[in-house]
C-alpha cells in the first residue's frame, strides 16, 4: 500500500512557506507524494460537493504550485486530485506537464483529471459542460499522442480538438508518456478508466458496494479493451483518523494508494497529524 497526502490552499491558505514545508514534512515522513485539487472561479452561492462555500476561497493554480513544490522537494511525486481536463487545452497542458515532469527528474507522476461538477466553470471556459466528458476523452488521447510523437510530427482529428504534424519536445523525463489517472464517482468515470485510464481516485459519497461495482466495471471495461486490469491502480480517500480495520478493508478492495490530509487549523499541529500517521502506516514499511 503507497501513502500520499494532499493539500488545499482553499483550507490551508497560500502561505508560501507553509505549503513547503507540509511537503517537506511529507516527503520526510516517508508519504509518496503531494496532490492538489483545482477550482478555476467560483461565485456567490457556488456549491461544492453540496455544501455552500465562500466565493472568495483561494484554490491556487496545481501545476505552478506543484512545479514550485517539487523545487524544494528531491523525491516526493506531484500529483492532482483532480485536474480539471476539459477546461484546459492539451496542446498547451502536454507541454505544462512535460516541463514539470523534466525538471522534477520524473516526479509529475500521480496526475489525476476529472470533469468537474460545477457548470459556470465550464461556462467560463467556453466549454459545453455536457460535452465535457467527451472532450476529456479527446484530451487524454492528444496528451499521450504529443508525448509519444517523434520528430516526423503526429496528426489528430476529432470533435473539439485538430492538428497536423505537430512535433512537441521536451518529452517526459527518461519516458515517452505520463500516468493519467481517472478521478469520479460515476460509471462514466469507471469506463474511462477502463479504456484510458492508468488508474482510478474514487471520489463520491458512495456506499461500499456501489464502490466496489464502479471497480469491477473500471476493470472488466479495461479486459474487454485489451488492457491489462491488474496494470491499473486504484486510489482512495481516507481520513487522517484511518483504522488498522479500514486499511485491510481498503486491501481487500485492491486499493493501491490512500490519500490523507491533515485536519487541525494550526500549521505545526498539521505536521504532527502527519507524523502519527506515518509511524502507524508507514514506518518499516517497504
């Protein structure tokens, strides 16, 4: 089992040093790596996973925070949770996320996207928040086309995104791809980890057994493409409260990572929370 935690400038705030130094902390407490989420605007009365929350929350941008992380870190892998794909171009978030991943030495590793559930951010995108879906769809392709492609150019031509002969250079670190995990809590989600995706971050309020059908179906889409289903990966939420009980729980699952963060409103407090975690769950593990 793999540990990660994440952050959130929304709760934490965007001190610059206290963002380093919860990585710090992190990376020495043995977690594998660091996720952010993303909002790109919110407004007065915007809604998040069904709470009402202040318009004025500061959700920094992942990607410049994470590439600002990973020059004050040396091991710790830079994830997302989730990247909003169908809001950003993937020509422009191919060359983003390879430059990251080049001078981090292969640490943008634990990219995570997802379609986002608020319509007025697809609203001030442009984009038509019922074709997000396939749009991501799209993005996915055109992001592992860009990485793979040689120097002789790679075309595409699909519904919202065209191009011929582009040739898109730096590549990944030492890799001519990046792991896209799937980030949702629907079967379309499930699907498109199935047939795109390097693994799944269940999200949701879900009962166990609605969980454990989304994964069967991430799985058996996966066979049924010609994938391997025991390639994916499968990353879960937990509480920085985890039980020994929970965690066999999430074994029997398959989970392959769990992703905590801590709780308590004082930075050094913060800290602490996660060095208890660490010596129940990481400490002597291999």
């Amino acid at each position: 089992m793999k540990f990660a935690v994440s952050y959130s400038s929304a709760h934490f705030g965007t001190d610059p040093d206290r963002i380093v130094a919860y990585a710090r902390h992190a990376e020495a407490c043995g977690f594998e790596g660091l996720y952010l989420p993303e909002h790109l605007v919110l407004f007065p009365g915007a809604r998040l996973h069904d709470f009402e929350v202040l318009p004025t929350l500061p959700f920094l941008d992942p990607l410049d925070t994470l590439a600002y992380v990973a020059a004050a870190t040396d091991r710790l892998l830079l994830g997302t949770g989730v990247l909003l794909l169908p809001y950003r171009h993937p020509v422009v978030l191919a060359k983003q996320l390879a430059t990251i991943d080049v001078l981090s030495k292969g640490r943008m590793r634990l990219l995570t996207v997802g379609l986002g559930v608020v319509p007025e951010e697809a609203a001030a995108t442009g984009v038509d928040y019922r074709a997000r879906g396939r749009r991501a769809d799209e993005a996915i392709d055109v992001l592992r086309l860009l990485w793979a492609g040689g120097e002789e150019g790679v075309s595409f031509h699909g519904e919202f995104f065209t191009f011929d002969n582009l040739v898109q250079y730096p590549k990944p670190y030492q890799a001519t791809t990046l792991p896209i995990h799937v980030g949702g809590s629907s079967k379309a989600a499930a699907r498109r980890v199935g047939l795109r995706g390097d693994g799944y971050f269940a999200g949701g309020a879900l009962v166990p057994q609605e969980r454990m059908t989304q994964w069967e179906l991430a799985r058996s889409t996966a066979e049924e493409a010609g994938r391997d289903p025991d390639a994916l990966e499968y990353t879960r939420w937990s509480g920085i409260d985890m039980t020994d009980e929970r965690l066999a729980a999430f074994a029997a699952q398959g989970v392959t990572r769990v992703v905590i963060s801590a709780t308590a409103p004082d930075p050094a407090e913060q800290l602490d929370e996660l060095s208890r975690f660490a010596e129940r769950f990481i400490a002597g593990r291999s």
